[in-house]
C-alpha cells in the first residue's frame, strides 16, 4: 500500500466541485440571474459537460424538470432540455446503465459491453420464454422503427420489471425492455418519458460495434473501472457501484490496493474523517493546490483550528458568497451519500419512495450548493397548467446565517429556476426557520 496523502477536508471538496463542474465561480454572472444574456449553450459545450461528468444520471420523476436535465442546467445556466435530446436523436450520446440508468457519450459504446454480456447470460432465459413476442418487436422495429412501446398492441400481460403482486405488464413491453438491457436494441429519442428504440445496428456506429464484439471482458472491467474513477473523482471502496460491475467489498479493496501499487491511484488521508478515500494520482497536483491556497491564506491545518475557521466562515457568510445553485436528486455530486456527510458536513435522503407522513424535507427536495457549501434544501413543485413554480419549503441548516447577501442570491437563483422552467411566477410557502423573506 502507498503513502496516503494529508489532506483537509475543506481542499477536498473544492477539488470535487472543480472536477464536477460546480465551482463556484464556473458560471460567472450568469448563474444569478434569470434574464441573463450569455451566449446560448451549443450542442458541443453540452457533450463537452456530458464527458467532463462521464454520464448523467436519467430520473423519470418530474416534480419539476428531470433529474437529467437538472443536473445540466446547474452547471451552465444557458442549458434547455431540448439540446440534450437533440444529442441523443444525433447519436452523440447513448442511454444505459452506468451509476444506474444514464447519458452515455457515445465513443464509449464499447466498454459497456462487459454490462451487456452479463445481461444477456442472465435475462436470455426470460427473454426466450416471450419467444413469439420477441420477434414480433424486432420485426416491427427492423421494419418501422423508431417506435415506443405504445405502439405494440398486446392483451398479453407478463410480470415485468415493477409488477409485485400479479403481472400487470404488456408483454410488448417487457420484451422491449429485456431487449434494451441485452443490448439489442437502443432509445433513440425521447418525448417526455417516453423512449423511442431501434434496432442497435441502426443507431450505433459500425465502428463502435467492431470495438464491442472485439473487446475482451477484462479490459472492458478495467475501462469501467477508470470511468468511474474519473465520474467520482474521490472515491471508497466501501461503495458497491465501485466500477459498475459487480464485486464483493474485499474485491473492491483488492482492485483499489493493486492500482495503489501500480501508482495510478493515491490513498487520501482525509483530517477528521475515518473514512478511507482515494484519488487518480494524475488529479494529485490539482487537489494540492487547493492545500497550498488554502496555507497561503493562513488557515490552520489541524483539524480544531480548521472546523473553527469553517464555523467562523460559514457564520459570517463568507463561505455563501458564491452562486446558489439547487442540486437534483441525483446529481453527480450526490451520487455518494456518505460522501456528502464526510465532507460537506450535509446529511441527504430522497424522500420521494417515503410515506408522505415520513418526509422531513418534501417529495422533490433539492441540496442548495451556496459557493462551496451545502446549506439546506429546496422542495419545488411546477404548476405547469397555471406556468407557476411553487416552493413548498425553503429549508436552511442550523448554523446558516441568513444575510441580505444569501437573500439575494437565493433569490436570483429562485428566478432563474423558474425562467428555466417557463414558470412566469414563484412562490414560497414554508421556510425553515419561519420568517425568512425573500
């Protein structure tokens, strides 16, 4: 095992929103307000961010815009929904399971092969008991193709992927999500959630699908493997995605020590966390700089003085300065839980698959990121019938203080979430603590 690296926590987790595109001063002026003029984003600066983060995570739910497009729009304010799908319709990017269900930019095709062998061994089974069914889809697919699955017609209902109690779904339709996940056939476009699937032989690039038939599974692991060392960028083996392939907890810890010895990878010995961490060694320089500014303006490097410095900071709002930017659910940066708490000191749970009577924060919350803090949380809701964006709780963690500067940048970026979703007002109907006013 190598020497791990003396880090703080608070250099840390400057590094992690530099690498995931959230520095604070990433988007300039333009993130504050909604009737900004920058330029308009284009389809290369959105395919640039896609492989920046590696994948965007695709979330159904839609309280508000999707996860997929949330996330794009918290790193470039000029972002609209329809410039993703237009990558997708162009075959710049392709969906499938990476973190989970994700926007893939398409050069990576092949490497998920290793993914789609392992799910051909395991659904093939199932898939072969649909027979008739199955190739009646890809007939309609090869010859009328894109299609959704609306437009397969069936009264034959099997036990799909969410069915419990009996099978409730189109046979149809399991079939094409079966074929989805083995790889035969590919989401072309989307119209809200619906997906529209082709044939993979149309859509992917003869090239890429040379690479896939020809790549070995071994070195499609280890591809993987440095995606997703690339998509974290700080990472713990205790993480059961480590890879995007399954392996058990000493495995992870296996792969993680051989790469240490191998020198491509750098154990960090975070202050005041017992959590082991670890980074690609070619990111090392870009992590120390954030140390060196950090002694350069005279911050204590033992644990006391720094946690003294940070409450000193976020007391005086100088750690909130920055844009107030509103995370989804499933945002890269939130990917780990554990994470989050390690270094942000932010303890978040999705509560939309909990009871109403269970949520604490809301159906929809969203992390509010405020420069390089996460000071509490949003929970949004669009009136799309009546254009309004609804707040039903604007919640602040203890310790926040809430100053004319953090009302205005909450403010500004309350707009500018409303602009970005065609919402012509807003509203607040709670915050914690009571009494705050924008």
């Amino acid at each position: 095992m190598g020497a791990s690296l003396e880090i703080t926590p608070h250099a840390v987790r400057r590094y992690l929103l530099e690498k995931q595109g959230l520095r604070p001063d990433a988007n300039g002026s333009t993130n504050g307000s909604a009737t900004a003029t920058a330029t308009k984003s284009g389809d290369r600066d959105i395919l640039s961010q896609i492989r920046n983060l590696e994948c965007v995570q695709i979330d159904p739910v839609a309280a508000v815009e999707r996860n997929q497009h949330l996330a794009l729009f918290a790193r470039m304010p000029t972002y609209r929904p329809s410039e993703l799908e237009k990558l997708l319709q162009n075959g710049m990017v392709f969906e499938y399971w990476a973190n989970a269900a994700c926007v893939i930019p398409m050069e990576d095709y092949a490497m998920f092969e290793v993914t789609r062998r392992r799910m051909r061994e395991r659904l093939q089974p199932e898939l072969d008991d649909l027979g008739p069914v199955v190739r009646l889809v890809l007939e309609r697919l090869e010859a009328d193709g894109p299609l959704p699955a609306k437009a397969f017609a069936t009264a034959e209902r099997v036990r799909g992927y969410w069915d419990n109690a009996s099978p409730r779904t189109k046979a149809t339709s399991h079939a094409l999500n079966l074929l989805y996940d083995m790889g035969c056939i590919e989401v072309v476009r989307r119209e809200g959630v619906t997906r529209f699937f082709d044939i993979r032989e149309k859509v992917i690039p003869k090239h890429l699908l040379s690479q896939a038939r020809d790549i070995g599974n071994e070195e499609a692991q280890r591809a993987l493997l440095e995606k997703y060392m690339r998509a974290y960028r700080v990472f713990d083996p205790g993480d059961a995605r480590l890879g995007w392939h399954p392996m058990a907890l000493k495995q992870r810890r296996e792969v993680l020590d051989r790469h240490v010895r191998q020198g491509t990878v750098t154990p960090l010995a975070i202050k005041g966390v017992r959590r082991s961490y670890y980074m690609l060694a070619e990111d090392v320089d870009s992590l120390q700089r954030y140390e060196d500014d950090m002694r350069g303006d005279g911050v204590a490097q033992d644990v006391d003085s720094l946690q003294r410095h940070m409450d000193a900071a976020r007391q005086e709002g100088l750690a909130l300065s920055g844009p107030v930017r509103f995370l989804p659910p499933l945002d890269n940066l939130l990917w780990r839980r554990e994470r989050i708490e390690d270094l942000f000191h932010f303890s978040y749970t999705w509560e939309v698959y909990l009871p109403a009577v269970r949520r604490r924060y809301g159906y929809y919350a969203l992390p509010i990121l405020a420069g390089n803090s996460l000071i509490g949380r949003i929970d949004p809701r669009l009136d799309r019938e009546h254009g309004r964006l609804v707040i039903r709780l604007l919640q602040l963690e203890a310790g926040v203080r809430w100053s004319a500067q953090l009302r205005r940048n909450l403010q500004r970026a309350i707009e500018t979430f409303a602009h970005f979703h065609g919402a012509t007002e807003s509203s607040i109907e709670r915050t914690e603590p009571e009494g705050l006013s924008l």
